[in-house]
C-alpha cells in the first residue's frame, strides 16, 4: 500500500446500525455491487460478529447475495463497547448498548451461528467450533481483544469480574463498575488504571476518566478522579486536556503548557481530576484487592473504586488460529487485510496490525468493508482496486444534553510520508469561542 489517508471518528450508535442493521451506505454498496460479477456460492466463514465481522458479513451479501456467509459468534447478541462508558454514569442502559443479529439474517440473508470458535485446519479450510465445524472458500476473522488481567502483578480475571472492573469489553463488567460508582462513598477516590499502547480505542480512558468526574460533580463534589498511566501523552490528549481543564478546572501539564496555555482557562484550586503521566511515575506495579490500593511508581494509591485497563493482545482464538506473531496481534496485507500468515483468512478490527489506523470500531468497520470487496472482486477475478482508509475520532469530555462532543480531534495522516498534517477541528459548541489548537494525533 503506498499512502493511507486517515482521519480519525468517534464513533456511536450509528457505527452499530450501519454494521448490523439499517444500511447508511447502502447506495454506495449497491452502486458497487453492480460493478461486480457475481461468484455463486463461495462460502464465506466470518468468525467475530462485532464491528468488523457483522460488517464484514453485510457487505459481503450487499456486494454479492449469491454469496454463502455465516457469520460465527459466541454471544447471542452484541454489548456495543463504544459508548459504554455512558452506562458508567447512566446516560444509557444495558438495553441501549444491546444490538441484535436478527436484521443481519431478516433483512440481509446472512445466516447467523451462535458457537465458541476454538481453531483452524487451514489445509481443510475448516473452522473449527466447540458445536461444529465450518468449511470456507474465504475467512474472515474479527474477534476483538484478549484482555491481559495478569498482566499487572495482583490483578487477574476473577478479580475484574467481581471486585475491580476493566469493562473494555463492555458487559457485567461495565454494569459492575457503574454499581461501585454510585456506592462510592461521599469524597471517596475512584482510580483509573490507563493501558499501555497499542490498545482499543486510544482516547477511551480519557473519555471515561471525563464523564466520571462530570458524574462526580454533581453527585459525589469532594470524589477525586485519578488517572494513572503508562504513558505520557494519548490520541486526541490537547483537545481532551483542555476540555478537561475548561470543564473541571484542569492544570494544564507542565510539557503542554507551550503548545495550551494560550487557549486554557486558570486551573481551579477545587479540581478533583488528577492525571499521573509515566514521568510523573504513573506507571502501575501491583494491584491490592483487599487494600483497594494501586501501587505505582510514585507511591500506592488508596482507592475506593478501581478501574483497571489491563495491556491487551488479539483475542485468545486468533492464537488459536495461529494468525498472530510475536507482538500479539495479527499480521495482514494492508491492501485487503488478508493475512502475511495464511492464505484466504483475513484479519479485521483491533485483532490486526493495521500500523497507523487505530483500533477502533470506526477502522473496523472501513477495514471490513473494504475487505467484503476485495473478496468479492477477487472471487469475481477482477483485479482488486487500492483502498483509501479513513478514520475520525471524537472523545467526549462531557454528557450534554445535546450529546455535542467538547473534545475532539480529525487528523489524516499518509503512512509513506514522514510528516503529518495537523487535525482539522470539529464542533466543539460547549467550549468558549476561544479558537482551540490544531490537533495532531497518533495511533494507539
Ligand atoms: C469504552 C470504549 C469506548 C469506545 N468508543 C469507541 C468510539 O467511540 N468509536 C470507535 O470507533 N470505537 C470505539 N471503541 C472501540 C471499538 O469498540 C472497537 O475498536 C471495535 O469494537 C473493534 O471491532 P472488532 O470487530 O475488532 O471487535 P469486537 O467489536 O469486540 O467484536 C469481536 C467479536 O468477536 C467475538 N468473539 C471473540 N472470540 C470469539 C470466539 N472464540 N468464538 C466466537 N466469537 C468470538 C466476540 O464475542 C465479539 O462479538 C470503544 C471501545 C471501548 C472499550
């Protein structure tokens, strides 16, 4: 691939509708299905039916009915992550983040399986599943993360399911954490345990650490908000930073301080949000379930609600499928997303290394669609067109009435060039009229 363009969404609800039911885009697909020769019967195996595979799936029978697809998930439904940390401070249910398969089956002609996928006879073409096995022309694989719980000494899977929740992968988990919010006591300390890179969706901590301490004002005023982090910047970090500092009262860090004090607002004494760069010893060394502490390289935080976002790989079955190399995630031809591993799999979403693109729901869902072509083309025996990607992000840095973003950030970047275009801004209606700066980001 010689350039990619991206630029960087946040994503909503709409990303789920496209994916698993209505179809914005759908005269783009159709214009394109005309242009394509039809290849009767191929079987298309789709394992993952989260961003990535259910698009994958409903492109690949918008570009091509005749096709063959089931599209494989070990969840009778999809608990959408993005927008998740809403239901951390009730501004959606369970419910809400819920999306059903039924119009992928209903509406599109993808026959829908529910089975746990736990490996690959590639010389068979055959998938094989805890409930059966499924033989493909093409396979497309879309699983997501694997959480790494013990990845931080102290914290492990049992843990995040009953005592300190990660809620990466939206579910009881996120419910869980919701629950601890609203039982924290009076001026109690909620701690949020930032990952390392790479992982999902790069400006999500932030966005999370935001809307609690927007919570927090209004029903625990004396709650402190600590981040703690491996790092010291994130995607969309100038923007968040000064919509933290405008919203909460936020003092701007000392190394952002050239490029934001012309746009910041006075830092307010009564700030309750706290961010601990890996300079400033954010790093974290252990979890202390039955102390509720994080010890970190600058000392041990006491804490009454801990959220930890563990380091993250390609989930377990992309393993399993011997799809990933030695850093965990997945290998592919950037051009069609099919594997540098085995031939006729692709690799969708955040289980792949897709260099500049991050791993969000907004590049998994690019990525499947135009993978559904360049199956379809190649089926066809037609020579597969270069992609042009794109990707924009919005992180929230508060719940407004209106649902307007306060913190946001575009950038296109080109993989081939060494320098990077500044962010072009999007609306920003909640902040003052003070022009903000131009944002440039990097991919998780
Ligand atoms: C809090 C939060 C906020 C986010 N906000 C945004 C946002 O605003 N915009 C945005 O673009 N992105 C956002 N994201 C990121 C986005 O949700 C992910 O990047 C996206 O879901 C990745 O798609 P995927 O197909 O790779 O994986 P997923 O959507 O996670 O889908 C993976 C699917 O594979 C299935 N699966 C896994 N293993 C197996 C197996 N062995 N057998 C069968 N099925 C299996 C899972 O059940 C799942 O349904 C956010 C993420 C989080 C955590």
């Amino acid at each position: 691939m010689k350039a990619i363009n991206i630029q960087r969404r946040r994503l909503m609800t709409s990303l789920a509708l496209s994916a698993l039911a209505a179809a914005p885009g759908a005269s783009w697909a159709q214009t394109a299905a005309k242009a394509l020769a039809p290849a009767r019967g191929a079987r298309i195996v789709v394992v993952g039916a989260g961003v990535g595979g259910a698009t994958a799936a409903k492109y690949l029978k918008l570009f091509n009915k005749n096709l063959d697809v089931t599209l494989i998930d070990r969840n009778p439904n999809f608990i959408r992550h993005y927008g998740s940390s809403e239901l951390i401070t009730g501004a959606v249910t369970m419910e809400d983040l819920t999306v059903s398969y039924d119009a992928l089956s209903d509406r599109y002609g993808v026959r829908v399986v529910r089975d746990t996928i736990v490996g690959l006879d590639a010389d068979r073409r055959t998938v094989i599943g805890e409930k059966g096995r499924y033989a493909y022309d093409k396979l497309i694989v879309s699983p997501g993360i694997e959480l790494l719980y013990e990845g931080i000494p102290g914290y492990s899977a049992e843990l995040a399911a009953t005592k300190i929740p990660s809620g990466w992968i939206a579910g009881p988990q996120t419910q869980l954490l919701a629950d601890q919010l609203k039982a924290m006591p009076q001026g109690g300390t909620f701690c949020l345990v930032a990952p390392p890179n790479p992982y999902r969706c790069p400006p999500g901590p932030y966005e999370r650490a935001a809307l609690v301490t927007e919570w927090c004002a209004k029903h625990n005023p004396t709650a402190k908000i600590i981040v703690t982090d491996p790092k010291n910047n994130f995607v969309t970090d100038e923007t968040m930073l000064l919509g933290w500092n405008r919203l909460y009262g936020f003092s701007i860090p000392a190394d952002y301080k050239a490029r934001l004090d012309k746009y910041a607002s006075p830092a307010r004494p009564d700030c309750r949000l706290e961010w601990v760069q890996e300079k400033q010893g954010g790093r974290p060394l252990a979890i202390d379930a039955s102390a509720m502490t994080v010890t970190t390289e600058a000392g041990v935080i006491k804490a009454d609600v801990i959220n930890v976002i563990p380091p993250m790989r390609a989930a377990n079955v992309a393993l399993a499928m011997g799809l990933a190399d030695k850093t965990g995630f997945c290998p592919i031809d950037r051009r069609t997303f099919e594997s540098t591993i085995i031939p006729d799999v692709y690799v969708l979403g955040d289980a792949s290394i897709a260099d500049a693109m991050p791993k969000s729901g907004f590049s998994a869902n690019t990525q499947a669609k135009t993978t559904a072509r360049a199956i379809v083309e190649e089926l066809a025996g037609r020579e597969i067109t270069e992609p042009v990607w794109s990707n924009t992000c919005y992180a929230r840095a508060r719940t407004t009435a209106s649902s307007s973003p306060t913190s946001s950030a575009s950038w296109t970047e080109r993989s081939a060039a060494p320098t990077r275009a500044p962010a072009t801004s999007t609306s920003r209606p909640s902040l003052p009229s003070r022009p903000l700066p131009p944002s440039t980001c990097t991919a998780g």
